[in-house]
C-alpha cells in the first residue's frame, strides 16, 4: 500500500512516456485520500485519467490539457472508487443492480486540447455528480456529444462552456429521456461547433438559464424550439453570433405551439453576424419581452423583420441597426488563447467570459454602454449610434429599405 494522506494537489506536466497514473493490477486500499486538485497536461501516451482503482473521495477540481492520447477520463471500475459508491454487493443482487458512479465532491472539471476524447460520459451506467457546477470544454476535435444517455445527473450545473468541438453533434441525444442536465444551468456558451445541427432538443427545460451565447455554430438553422423558448424565463442576456445558416432563433413546431412567449427578464439581445438569419421567429405567435432595454442587430443582411405575431416591448429604449464595412474584422471569438498552455490558471480561466459579468452588471440607463461593447466596437461616425424607430419591426423593416434603396442608387 502507497498513501499519501497530506497530499491535496497533484500536477503532472510534461511526461510523455507516462502510461497510466498507477499500474491496471495495483489495488491500494487509500491513496490520495485527501487530494482535491488534480491537473494533468503534456501526457501524450495517457490513454485513461484514472484506471484504477484509486479513492478520491474529496476530489473538487480536475483539469486535463493537451494530452493527445487520451480516450477516456474514467471506466466504470475506476470511477465508482473516486466517490462513495457501496461495493459490498452480494453475487445474487450484481444481477439487478444498476452500475452507478457518484463523485459526490467533485465540482468543477476543464477539459483543453484532448484530440481524441469522444465524450464526457458515454457508459451504460449512471453518473450523478451532485456538487458540479462548472464545465469548461475546448478544442477537442473528435468529441460528438456532451453526454450521450440520460443517465447523467448534474443537477447543480450553472456554467457549461463548450467551444471550438468542430465534432460535436449534439449536447444531448435527440431520442434520451428528458435529462437534469441543464435544469439549473444559467450560463450556456457554445462557439466553434460547425456540425452542431440542434442546440438542444424540445424535451428540455431552461428554467433557469440567464446568459446564452452561442457563436460560429454553421450547421444550425434555428436556436431553440417553441417550447423551450417559452422556459426561458430567467433569460438576461441572449448573444447570438457568426452563424451563417441559421435562419430564426425561435422555430415554430407546428402543433406544439400554443399560447405566448414571454422573455420575463430579457434585458439586452444582441443577433450579429448572421447572414441568413430572416426573423427572430416566423411563427405568428406573440412574444413579449417586459424588460427588454436594448436590441443590437448588427450585418444580418437578410433580416427583414423582428416576427410575425404580436410584439411587445414597453421598456426598449435602444434599438441597435448596423452594416459591417467590408473591412470590419469579425473574427474575434477566443483566438488570443489558441495555445492555452496556461488551462490550470485560474485567473485565466475567465478572461474569455469577461462580458458575463460586464453585461450582468448595473442597469442604470445612462451609464451601462460598456455593457453591449461587442456591438458598440469600431461603430464611428452616425452609423455607430444607438437609433430607435418607434418598435423593432418598425426599425428593422425601414432599416432593411433604406439599405436596399442606397444599394439600389
């Protein structure tokens, strides 16, 4: 037996012949048992995080980088160790047992530059993580679905970052039951996912969701479904950029649409760069948004008006209209930290989502500019001002003719 009782934080970097953490035969009764960081980065021949049998049953952080071999963070035998899953099972009920992982203390997990990671959790088995409330995923090319089943419970997830998956196909498989992935989420960041073709399907529930951005995902044509708009109650801050097929943010289902959306907390919407974006929704249903102040649409070239149905926004006061110079540079999403040697800093952890906290800030009506600086950027001259034409089909339709009409002279 190797114990290491005192030790809290392990890092390993920059070992390529490392195998394995411990050898696949070795059984130690407590190791690590107080470890609460892990960070592991540079281990190129690692082909599994934990395969073993290793308690860490205080385990809180665990951050993996650049570690090209890597295909599994954890296999069953080895994860049901690393929380407080009972093992003293009798040979008549292993028959009707559910396999189950608990990593009851485990709370936030990054995972950077793993090229042949295919998912977060793909196993038959179930996996609750009770304490997780960040995810931070990125440049991991091969990776198709965040979880693949719903038996995958994170019911104190708040902040899931993905970005630049150019693999990933969906967050949650289309035919799983409805999951607790995503019921307490309030931050949502997806940017970089060209294959991503649904955001997420009707089944779920956004309840609490207060920022959504969402940038550079080519393969969808629309956001959210009926239903799954009409949860979004919570919604502050709602940015979508750099989609170049999505056609509407809301698509209408047909015979699931009934009643109203109502955006209760929706104070600034910003629609940038979309070049076949046509409409906020195309269904002839209403929307209300009781708290909505600004609205920026900005190189939408097709968008000839806001919806359909009845709108309603008593308290818009900014309405944010703008064509982009041809020489207007639109490629500004996370490129300053393509190399990320640095993914266990914790004060870099967060450079990227700076305008989580700007935008989430003081709502005095004179003095929160700084709060929409994606929209204000490189906006000189009468172009650049805030403009409000009466209501936003109003301002966007007569935007749309007087941009046809000097293209036209």
């Amino acid at each position: 037996m190797v114990a290491f009782p005192s030790l809290k934080e392990l890092r390993l970097h920059k070992l390529p012949e490392l195998l394995h953490l411990w050898k696949e035969d070795s059984q130690p009764r407590i190791v690590f048992e107080n470890l609460t960081n892990l960070n592991v980065s540079y281990c190129e021949n690692l082909k599994t995080l934990v395969p073993f049998s290793l308690p860490l049953e205080k385990l809180t952080t665990l951050a993996v980088w650049s570690c090209n071999g890597l295909m599994n963070l954890m296999t069953l035998s080895s994860a049901k160790t690393l929380g407080d899953e009972e093992r003293r099972i009798t040979e008549a009920e292993k028959d009707a047992t559910i396999d189950k992982i608990t990593l009851s203390m485990l709370s936030s997990i990054r995972l950077v530059h793993l090229p042949k990671l295919i998912t977060f959790h793909s196993g038959s088995d179930t996996l609750e993580c009770p304490s997780l409330t960040n995810i931070d995923i990125k440049y991991c090319p091969r990776m198709e679905a965040f979880v693949l089943n719903e038996k995958v419970a994170l019911p104190c997830l708040k902040k899931l970052l993905l970005r630049k998956l150019p693999g990933l196909l969906h967050l949650w498989k289309e035919n799983s039951q409805p999951c607790k992935v995503f019921e307490n989420l309030y931050i949502l960041k997806v940017v970089g996912c060209d294959n991503l073709t649904t955001l997420l399907p009707s089944s779920v529930s956004l309840q609490n969701m207060m920022i959504l951005e969402v940038g550079k995902c080519n393969g969808l044509i629309n956001l959210v479904p009926f239903s799954t708009a009409q949860s979004l109650k919570k919604l502050k801050i709602m940015i979508i950029s750099g989609c170049k097929m999505i056609e509407e943010i809301i698509i209408d289902m047909g015979d699931e649409v009934k009643g109203k959306i109502v955006f209760d907390q929706l104070i600034f919407l910003g629609l940038h760069c979309l070049p076949s974006l046509t409409s906020f929704c195309k269904g002839n249903f209403p929307i209300e948004f009781p708290s909505l102040r600004r609205v920026g649409v900005v190189e939408c070239l097709k968008m000839m008006s806001f919806s359909q149905g009845v709108l309603r926004t008593p308290k818009l006061q900014r309405l944010k209209l703008k064509e982009l110079d041809s020489d207007d540079d639109d490629d500004d999403d996370d490129d300053d930290d393509d190399d990320d040697d640095d993914a266990d800093d914790d004060d870099d952890d967060d450079d990227d989502d700076e305008w989580f906290l700007e935008s989430d800030g003081d709502d005095d009506d004179d003095d929160d500019d700084d709060d929409d600086e994606w929209v204000l950027e490189n906006n000189e001259g009468e172009e650049g001002k805030w403009i409000w034409e009466g209501d936003l089909n109003t301002g966007i339709q007569q935007f749309f003719e007087n941009r046809n009409a000097k293209n036209s002279e």
